[in-house]
C-alpha cells in the first residue's frame, strides 16, 4: 500500500493550492479517506474526511475554505485548499482508514504547506 501526497507549497495569505493524494493497494470505497495536519511544535489533527460517494467531514477551522474530493477511477483524493491563512502552515498528511470495519489503517509522507507573506 502507498500513498502519496503531493501540491504542497509556499503561497500568500489568501491564496489557494490543490493537494493530491494518489494511492496504490487499496480502493477507496473501502476506506475512510482524509487529510491530517501538524504544525510545528503541534499534534496531528484532522482537516476532512470523506468515506464513499462523498460523505464529508470538516474541522471547524477549515470549513468553508477547504474541499476534500475522491476520484475513485484514479485511486486519488484532493483537497482544494482556498483562502490560506498563516495558521494553515503544516505537513499535510494523507490518511486511509479502515479500522472502523476491522481493516488497517496507512499514512503518506506528508506534503509541506506554508502560508506567509
């Protein structure tokens, strides 16, 4: 199983970016797909899910702003991000969540996301 997550880059307050994740050993209908975040000196937190034909879930601090989405055909999530702000600065991770059925659960790499002027 690989993940891998790539979009990642330095953009100004306000500006917007499209993280990908491209998976390989898994189908996605069979798992709850989502991204992570953790900045410096932080914990890892959730940013969206999405499990299916499109049930999604946000964190508060992204709603509004960010879109996660599932391309079931290519085996690839985004998340649209819009609206950085400097607070959005983290590694972004990719997640594929199967525990909830009994499965495993895998993690990319992480892609580097820095919001500043």
């Amino acid at each position: 199983v690989q993940l891998v997550e790539s979009g990642g880059a330095l953009v100004q307050p306000g500006g917007s970016l499209r993280l990908s994740c491209a998976t390989s050993g898994i189908q996605l209908n069979y798992y709850r797909m989502g991204w992570y975040r953790q900045g410096a000196g932080k914990e890892r937190e959730l940013v969206a899910t999405i499990i299916g034909a499109g049930t999604t879930n946000y964190a508060d601090a992204v709603k509004g702003r960010f879109t996660i989405s599932g391309d079931d055909a290519k085996n690839t999530i985004h998340l649209q991000m819009n609206n950085l702000k400097p607070e959005d600065t983290a590694v972004y991770y990719c997640n594929a969540d199967a525990t909830p059925w009994g499965g495993a659960v895998h993690w990319g790499q992480g892609t580097q996301v820095t919001v500043s002027s």
